[in-house]
C-alpha cells in the first residue's frame, strides 16, 4: 500500500487510476494493487470539498488526453486532473487563491458558459472560478 505525510483529502478516480490529495497530488497509476505506481505531481494543499467531475467535452484542455477531467482547487490555484497524471493550473498568474483547509464547489453550464465555482468555508471574499468564456464589465462613478 502507499502512505501519506498528511490526512487524505480527495480521491478522485478517472480511466487507468487515481488522483490522491494529502500533503500533495500525486496520481497513482494502474488497476491491480500490487502494480501499481505513485507519482508525486505537484506540492501543494488541497482544498477539501472542491473536486468537481467534469466531462471532457465540457472543460477542453489543448493537449490533454481524452476523458473527463476534475476540477479541484489547491493552494496553488485551480487544477484540471485528466488521466495518465496530466495536471494543467489553469488559474495560474491569474487568480490568487487564499488558502482554507476545506470548502465546495459546482460545475455551472448557463447559456454556452461553463464555469466552475467554488466557495471556501471561512473564507470572506473567497470566489475562485474558471471558465471557458469570461466577460467583465466595470461601471466607475466618477464625480464630473
């Protein structure tokens, strides 16, 4: 068996093996248990809660391989899990996420946008998302 540093946070199984969450993300790979490998992915803290099951089709990642992926939220941004280990930070060097041991989340699909959102528990202003289509807009009241 495998052991890990810290309490297990999330498991999320997908075609080939599993992701595991404690003191980082490590994907194991295989089906019989005394053949399977472990692979420390990426450092980092996951938040409990957030891991969201997506189909593929509906959070395309270029390059990644086939299949539904997770959606999770760690300490390091928000990270898309596809099978064989692929990991894509698709939050980094946009979003900083404050960190809060755990939290939930949902995948949202309203008129052609997808989103991903998630809430942390304790946490004041502590919406992340992801999305495939974003628009903002910004109404300034300036004194004329």
């Amino acid at each position: 068996g495998f052991s890990f540093n810290r309490r297990v946070t999330a498991m999320l199984p997908l075609e080939g093996g599993m992701w595991v969450c404690s003191d980082a993300l490590y994907w194991i790979s295989g089906k019989d248990p005394t053949k399977m490998r472990m692979d420390r992915v990426e450092n980092g803290l996951g938040i409990e809660g957030t891991a969201v099951r997506v189909p593929g089709n509906r959070f395309p990642i270029d390059n990644a391989p086939a299949g539904d992926v997770w959606l999770f939220t760690t300490e390091n941004g928000v990270v898309a899990l596809k099978t064989n280990g692929f990991l894509a930070n698709v939050t980094e060097d946009t979003y900083e996420i404050p960190y809060q041991p755990a939290g939930y989340a949902g995948f949202i699909e309203t008129g052609g946008i997808n989103r991903y959102v998630v809430q942390m528990d304790g946490a004041t202003s502590s919406r992340a998302i992801a999305s495939d289509a974003v628009s903002v807009r910004i109404i300034r009241n300036v004194a004329q």
